[in-house]
C-alpha cells in the first residue's frame, strides 16, 4: 500500500491547496453488518473512513462541476483505454438504460397500457386491482429512471438539464403538489401544453404524486384560480382527471428519454463518438466521474441526510424532503441508484473503473467498493419502516442523537432508525470514491464535494 498512500499524500496536498478533499477510504473490506437496538456502538468500517456527524458542510455539493486542479497523474484520460472506457459505458450501460426508459414509460403510458386501464376501470369494480397494477408498473418505470441519475451527462444536462429534469425532477427540489394539481385540472383542456410547466411538476415523482396520494383534494392556495373549482367535483372526476394527467406526465417522461437516447447513438446525433473521442474523452471521463458521485450528493446527503436532520436541516428531521413520500419508495430509490452506481463502476461485462483500478495494482479497491455497495443493499432489504416515517419520528432531540449516533456507527444496524445507519453505509462508498477512486483513476473530485468535509 506504499504506492497508494504515495499517489493520496500528493493528491491530498493538490487538494489541500484548492481547498478540498473528504475524509478518505479504505482500502480493505469492510465488516458485515451486526443488529442490535438504538444508539448501539462499535463501528465496523475501517480506520480511514471518519465516523463524525454529517451534518457539517454546505448542500451546494450538487451536480457540481470539477476544479481545474489534477488530482493524479496516475492515469492518461486521453489514452486509448480511457476511450475503450468510454464507449463500453455508453454503448451497454448509458444508451441502454435510456432505451429500458423509453420502453418502459412508453408502454405504461400507451393507450393499451396500465395507466389507460386504471384510467378507463374508475368507479368500477376492477377500480382498486387496476389501481395497484398501475402503482406497481410506476415502481418499474421509476426504477429505471433512477439507474440513469448515476450517469447524467452529455445530452441529459444540455439547456439546463431540461431532458433529466422531465424524467425526474427531485434534483431541482422538492415537488410543487399544487402546480401537479394544476395540471390535473388543466391536462384534458385541448390547448394545454405539458412544455409550458416547471420542471418540479413533471417527471416520475410528479406521476407518483397523482397515483399514490389519498387525498384527492387539492394542495394549492385559495388563490389559486385553476384549482378553485376542483375539490367540488366528484370523487370520481378527480381520480379520472389525475389518471389522464399521469399519462400525459409519463408520455414525457418517455419522449425526454427518447430525445436523450437519440442524441447518444450512431444513428442520431452521435453524440457517443464525441463523448469517447481521442482529444475529448479526457474531459468526458472527467464529467462522466462527477455524475457518479450522485451516490454521494443526490443519494447519501439529499435522499437520506437531508430528511434525516443529519445534514442542512434546521429542524429535528426535515421530511418533507423525501423523494417518495407518496409512494413509499424512497429506500427502494435508493437501493436502485446503488446498483446503478455499482454497474457502471464495473463496466457491466465491459471495462470499467475496476480495471483501471486492478491494473494500477488496487484490486483491494475493488473489494471494497463492493463489499460497501453490497452492504447497503443488503441493510435495505432488511428495513420495513418507510424512510417518511422514520425521518418523521426524528421530533426530539433524543432521537437527533440517537441517529447520529447510528449514522457514526453503521457497524451495527439500529432497529429504530436504521435509514440512520443506511446513511453511514453509504458514507463508506462515498468515503473510498473521495480520495481512493480519484486518485487511482485520476480525476478531480466535483468542485461541490471538494467543499464538503464529510
């Protein structure tokens, strides 16, 4: 381990200068998880990765751009591996999962599809089994909607990330309920044009919104013209108009993935050739390292810090924040940005980042990296409490302890807030990403987690 703690003193220096650089990883794997009750201590994970309360450091560490200074020179990111990297991710991880997106909402959203059915079954006796087939197929979609967060480059982020942000808002904030009310009362109007709504009214959580919340009446102010009228109508009425504005949501969700996709292939505007090009494909393995670090930014501070009161919040526990609070699909989210996050780190059956880490002689990394992604998908699978309800019962100072201390100490899954201890898991990836995942593959972190003394 001399060659690596060699490359991190200089990369560390580089950092110190600009002001940057987390706390690091470890380079051995960590220990399984153990259970017992609240505020257990005895945390398993290595010496390098820092065990203190996240709740320090500023939330701009989101989609941040990188800064000008090299972390290593470990790597050439103009070499012909970089490129052969490059095109592997694009070509059978990045252009498929948009494709999986388009297929999916598309047929969710067709006229034969899931939501029609439910949409064509209100006040019928199928009512309530065509309603639970359409939440179940929301579930799919979103999920792969959530795989393509860990790679949003390119043609995603163009004018805005205008494309992403139709796809899955939740990166630009919360949702505006009552602007996805307006389009309910709006969406059968024959000049209504889903073009002309803000980016925290579209998108997967948007559709969820319409599908999942109980309460039919309306969220906006009494001031609100468009919704004046609404919670007059029947029950029925409201059901039948929120199901037509769900497909009109996820026809777009579908038709921004199509977009997207076309503009990645050979066939379109190839923007796949420029992406693992000689000349640029240095800058693209650049901006391709920093939409990864979603794991850290969009999943362990916003999707579960953040709710949490561990990070940015000036309350016990902000829950309101939660991604999925309607359908209760938050940790689910999670668990499949995990996956995604693993799959490209590994190439799927091409090149990824585990070869150039193996080849620079860290396969230990490797180990790791997927001991620690294995680890939170497995502490997911293992919890029942919706992550709205557990950031919920964070109303008192106790509890604020009680997950800190669980978060300081995921060794050990807490039986009362394990999202507590799932934040802690997660530090654990983003831990081995900040110093050893940057520094063998040679990249700079994002300019916002550089900020970020987590």
């Amino acid at each position: 381990m001399i060659k690596l703690f060699t490359i991190i003193l200089v990369s560390s220096l580089t950092l110190a200068g600009c002001g940057g650089g987390g706390s690091g990883g470890s380079g051995s794997s960590q220990a399984p998880i153990a259970t017992s009750g609240t505020g257990s201590s005895g945390d398993n994970s290595s010496a390098s990765n820092s065990s203190g309360d996240d709740s320090s450091g500023d939330d701009s560490s989101s989609d941040g751009s990188s800064s000008d200074d090299s972390s290593s020179d470990s790597s050439d990111p103009n070499s012909s591996d970089t490129m052969l990297l490059l095109n592997n991710l694009a070509t059978n991880i990045f252009i498929p999962n948009y494709t999986s997106v388009v297929t999916s909402a598309g047929e969710f959203s067709s006229e034969s599809g899931a939501l029609e059915t439910y949409c064509s079954s209100i006040g019928t006796a199928d009512e309530a089994t065509t309603l639970a087939v359409a939440q179940t197929t929301w579930r799919s979609v979103m999920a792969d909607v959530q795989a393509t967060e860990l790679h949003a480059v390119g043609p995603a982020i163009a004018n805005g990330e205008n494309l992403r942000k139709r796809m899955l808002s939740f990166s630009d904030g919360a949702l505006s309920t009552c602007g996805i009310d307006e389009i309910a009362a709006l969406a059968s109007e024959p000049d209504f044009n889903i073009s002309s709504r803000a980016s925290n009214q579209l998108g997967m959580g948007a559709a969820g919104y319409l599908l999942f919340n109980e309460d039919l009446n309306h969220s906006c102010s009494s001031l609100v013209p468009t919704t004046a009228n609404w919670n007059a109508l029947s029950d029925n009425e409201r059901k039948a108009a929120r199901c037509q504005a769900a497909k009109v949501i996820v026809t777009d969700v579908k038709n921004a993935a199509d977009e997207i996709k076309s503009a990645w292939d050979a066939s379109g505007g190839n923007f796949v050739a420029e992406y693992s090009a000689e000349g640029t494909s240095g800058q693209y393995l650049q901006d391709t390292t920093d939409a990864l670090f979603y794991i850290e930014v969009g999943v362990k501070d916003k999707k579960l810090a953040i709710p949490l009161g561990l990070r940015t919040c000036t309350n016990n526990s902000c829950p309101e924040s939660v991604e999925s609070k309607y359908s209760k699909n938050s940790l689910q989210n999670i668990k499949d940005n995990a996956l995604a996050f693993l799959e490209i780190f590994e190439g799927g059956t091409g090149r990824g980042f585990d070869d150039v880490i193996s080849e620079a002689g860290f396969s230990e990394v490797n180990q790791s990296m997927q001991t620690a992604v294995a680890d939170v998908i497995s502490a997911i699978d293992t919890i029942d409490t919706p992550l709205y309800e557990q950031a919920l019962s964070i109303d008192s100072s106790a509890e604020v302890t009680a997950c800190t201390n669980a978060f300081s100490n995921p060794g050990t899954m807490d039986l009362d807030l394990p999202a507590c201890t799932l934040n802690g898991l997660m530090k654990r990836i983003t831990d081995l990403m900040k110093i050893d995942f940057v520094t063998i593959v040679g990249v700079n972190l994002p300019s916002g987690v550089q900020s970020d003394n987590d």
